[in-house]
C-alpha cells in the first residue's frame, strides 16, 4: 500500500507540474504544447481516480486521495517555482 501512495503522490506532482504548464503555454497562444499538456493531465487523472475508485476499498482511497492531492499540490508549487520552457 505504501508503494501505491508514493506512486499516487508523484503522479499527483507530475499531473500539476503538466497542468501549470498546459495553462502557462494557453497564455501564451502555444497551441501544439497546450494541447499535449492537457491531454497528459486528464489521462493521468483518469487513471488514478479509476485506480483508486476500483482497487482501493473506501478507508484507503481516502488516504490515497489526500496524498494525490498533496502531490498536486507540489506539482503546482514546483511548476511556479521553475520557469520551464519560459523566458519571462
């Protein structure tokens, strides 16, 4: 179960790391990159809710929810920190 939720918490920092990125590249009318970034983080998604929703009984998909969310939270923390593919 441990390995499931580090697994959970960097796809949750990988899937807002894209997300940050698809909506910095939507700003800035890059359409090719915003589109891969969106598509990327809706399947990313997808998949761990469907995983968790499917695989996990009720008590352990709380906590598996709570760290994919803290994992995005650290997504969008480290994709505002780092300015990737930006010249501001």
């Amino acid at each position: 179960m441990v390995l499931r939720l580090i697994i959970y918490f960097v796809v949750g920092v990988v899937q807002d790391f894209f997300f940050t990125l698809n909506s910095r590249y939507v700003a800035k009318d890059k359409i090719i990159p915003a589109v891969i970034f969106s598509m990327l983080t809706v399947l990313m998604s997808m998949l761990v809710l469907y995983n968790i929703l499917s695989e996990l009984d009720p008590e352990k998909g709380i906590v598996a929810i709570i760290v994919y969310s803290l994992g995005i939270a650290m997504g969008t923390f480290l994709a505002m920190k780092f300015k990737v593919g930006f010249k501001d």
